[in-house]
C-alpha cells in the first residue's frame, strides 16, 4: 500500500500535472480516463474532508466534481 505522507511532495503535483495535461491535450477516451482519475482523487479528498467542512465547502467540491466528470464526459463522447 502506498501512503502519499511518505512520497515527496512535488510527487502528487506532478502527478496532478500530468493528468491534466493529458485531459486537455489528449483526445477520445484516453483523455477522458485521465480527468477521471483526476475526479476520483478529488473526490476521495473531499470524502476525508467532508465532515470538517461548512456548506459552502461542501458545494464547492460538489460543483468541481460534477465539471470534471462532465468534461471527462464530453471527451470521451466527442463534444469538447
């Protein structure tokens, strides 16, 4: 099991990085995958900081997940 406390920290930016960049500049299904991984990990980010957050937080991160999952939509599917 990795833990990201034990990795550098440029490690996860760098890994951020790259997914994007393969989101954006990427096409069909391949650049959907990559903003995919980038939802599930900010979603799994919220979900361990979800108690310790106000609304606005909460609907802050709900709106940002439901954005990357419509574009990684939209590039699978061929509309962006």
């Amino acid at each position: 099991m990795v833990f990201l406390h034990r990795l550098p920290r440029w490690v996860l930016l760098v890994a951020v990085f790259v997914l994007l960049v393969i989101g954006m500049v990427g096409t069909g299904w391949v650049a959907a995958a990559a903003v995919l991984v980038l939802a599930v990990a900010l979603a799994w980010f919220a979900f361990l900081n979800w108690p310790a957050l106000d609304g606005s937080g909460k609907a802050l991160r709900v709106v940002a997940l439901a954005i990357l999952v419509g574009f990684a939509l939209g590039r699978g599917f061929g509309g962006l």
